[in-house]
C-alpha cells in the first residue's frame, strides 16, 4: 500500500475499543503491515500459511484477520472506504439503487447433499452464490 493509499485507509478504519478507553489490549503489530499481508492472500489466491516471510507470521495476520472479522470491523472498513469511493466519483455515500445478480456453482461429490440445491432453469447442481452491488459495481452483500 503507497503512503497515499494508506493515509485514506488510515482515516477510514475503526478506532479499536482500547483506544478509546473501552477496554482490551493494544494490537501487537502494525496494522498497515496486517491489512497489506491480507491484501496480498486475497490478490494471489494464496493459502495462509504460504505468507512470504516480508509480512509478519501467518498465524498473527490470521488472528488479525479473524478477530478484526468477527467484530465487524472489515466490514466497517469496507463500507467506510466504498463511501469515500462514492463520494469521490460525485455520488452521495449510501447508495439509493442495487443491482442483485446470481450464479449457479457446481458442487463437487463430496459436497454434502444437505448443503446442495439443483437450479431448474440451468439444470445445475450444487450451490447458488448471490452479490449486490451498486451502480459503480461496489460491493453492497454476498450471500
């Protein structure tokens, strides 16, 4: 992340309770150096364990990445950041409209049959992905 991105990002993220006085223990590691580490897992498609060693240690940037998920806080950041995305494009930051779209997966064997549909329309079995996005393309949900 340059220094320019990483100023936006800054502003953006959620002031974690200790900070505030609510409690908890301060994050061991720098959070530019976490969010650049679970930037990279997602670009490449990598598994966590496989983290280059330039980033802290795969199972502190999984802790992060789970404790920071659980708490709502990537969501958060998320939001914050598609907001100042919106704005910046000359749009008001909640969106007023969505566009919903679907995809049919095929699920391998193993799949268990309880958690396995069939799409008539395409005649597909396995599993029905669904995203919501707005008119920029940004990300309002998945399910």
């Amino acid at each position: 992340m340059s220094d320019a991105e990483w100023a936006v990002v800054r502003d953006a993220m959620p002031v974690p309770p200790w900070l505030e006085g609510r409690g908890g223990q301060p994050e061991g590691s720098c959070h530019r150096q976490m969010l650049d580490a679970v930037r990279y897992l997602v670009a490449g498609g990598i598994t966590w364990r496989a983290m280059p060693s330039d980033f802290p240690g795969w199972n502190r940037v999984y802790a992060f990445a789970r404790r920071w998920g659980a708490k709502g806080l990537l969501a958060e950041l998320h939001d914050r950041l598609r907001g100042l995305v919106r704005e910046h494009a000359g749009r008001d930051p909640e969106p007023t409209a969505a566009i919903v779209d679907s995809q049919s997966v095929r699920a391998a064997a193993t799949v268990p049959a309880s958690s396995r549909g069939y799409d008539a329309g395409k005649k597909v079995p396995g599993r029905k992905r669904h995203i919501v996005v707005d008119c920029l393309g940004l990300l309002l949900r998945s399910w």
